[in-house]
C-alpha cells in the first residue's frame, strides 16, 4: 500500500510547521523511549523497549493509528508492572 510517512501528514495538515512539529515530536519521544534500554538489568524494560520499536516504525510510516499501533506495547507495559511481581511469588 501506498502511504504517506509523518512528514507528508504533518505537511498536509499544517504545512512547514506541522513537519517540524511532527518531526521533533516524535525525536522527543524516540530519546526518552531510548533511556529504557540504558538500564541492562531489568529484562521487563527491555521488552518494553523492543515493543515499543514497533510503536515508533509504523509512526514513522504513518501517524493515521497512533493509538492502535501502541495497544501491544501497552499490553506488555501492564504483564511486565503486574505480572513479574505475581509470577514471582509462584516461583520462589
């Protein structure tokens, strides 16, 4: 399929300042998402981390299912905050 990438979205909806706003927006929060990997010891943020490359590429492809795109993330978000800590107690 033929699809325009966040640049031509944020061309189309609010000219030069949309692609600059668009392209800084998602630099910001491409920086903050990298500081998860920076921590080696927690293999829950690293599977954040790797979930979360897919959220940020199919962005960059296009801006049209933001929320859709990042439902897998999420739902890896919550296993790693409640379901480390319960499988832990039936491990130990």
């Amino acid at each position: 399929s033929i699809a325009s990438t966040f640049i031509g979205e944020g061309y189309m909806s609010y000219g030069r300042f949309g692609v600059a706003v668009f392209g800084l927006g998602l630099g910001l929060i491409c920086s903050l998402w990298n500081r998860l990997a920076l921590d080696p010891g927690q293999n829950g943020k690293l599977l954040i981390y790797a979930t979360g490359l897919f959220w940020m590429s199919m962005n960059m492809r296009s801006m049209m299912l933001v929320c859709v795109n990042l439902l897998p993330c999420l739902a890896v978000l919550v296993f790693v905050v409640f379901g480390f800590p319960l499988l832990r107690r039936f491990v130990h």
